[in-house]
C-alpha cells in the first residue's frame, strides 16, 4: 500500500520512517543512544530500542485513533508522562519487556483521538525531555569489604 502524504507528514514531524501497515499510518525510529545490553550481551533492535507511533480509524472530523510506544530510561518516566499528559494523551501502560538489563529499560505506551499531526507534534515536544546522549552500560564496581 502507498504512502499517503498525510502519513509522510506524520513522519517527518515526529521524525521517524513512514510506512503503512494493514492499512495503519506507523512511523518509527530506534533510540540507538541507548546502549543496553540484555543478559550480558548487546542488543540494539527493534525490539529493545523502539520508538514509534501510529493513526488509524480517521473520523469525518479528521481526529484519528493515534497510539505510541517507545524504550524509556527510569529517569525520563515522570517528565515524559507529565509531557503527554498536558498534551491530553493518556499513557496506558509501563512496564519492561527484559530482564537483566544494563541500563535498566522500560516501555511505555500512550494513546489519544487527536489529528494526526497535532498528535506527531505533541508526542515530538514530550519526547524533548528524552536524553539524546550516549547512555550505558553502566559499570558497577564492587565495594571494597575490608571487614572479611
């Protein structure tokens, strides 16, 4: 299916790849800044560092079924959430998909009906609270116990 303009947009604002996926407007990114490693080893697909949202189900008024996800950084929950909230965007769930992950990494998801584009936008300003800098694995040294 091609990509109609409206979903090149929709892209271009959050900064992502369009593309259409039975039938749904998705653009998506990585957040390679992350450097997570998942049981020791380094990990750096999809599945560990996405972030994307979507558009569907487009009413006459043109507010659209708009979801999003995306890898987050235990200190970015709160002021993310906060971002999208203002924005009218409910976040519906927070959670982890690994475990033994260095750094610790979540997955969180939000949802709104809003104009595609407004809703792009408005994911794009809360994402500005996400960090752009490398991150991780973090090293952890052992205490030094002289009481053995």
């Amino acid at each position: 299916m091609s990509i109609s303009p409206r979903c090149r947009r929709f892209a271009e604002i959050f900064g992502g790849q369009a593309q259409v996926v039975n039938g749904v407007c998705v653009a998506t990114k990585l957040r390679t800044n992350i450097n997570v490693r998942i049981l020791g080893r380094r990990s750096k697909g999809f599945f560990t560092l996405p972030f994307g949202i979507s558009f569907e189900s487009v009413g006459r008024d043109g507010r659209a079924l708009c979801l999003g996800e995306s890898v987050i950084l235990t200190r970015e929950i709160n002021p993310f959430i906060s971002r999208l909230r203002r924005a009218g965007i409910k976040v519906t769930a927070l959670h982890n998909h690994w475990l033994f992950t260095n750094p610790n990494i979540w997955y969180i998801h939000w949802e709104a009906i809003q104009q595609p584009l407004v809703f792009a936008r408005n994911v794009r300003n809360a994402s500005r609270v996400l960090t752009n800098r490398p991150v991780g694995p973090f090293v952890c040294k052992r205490a030094n116990n002289r009481n053995r």
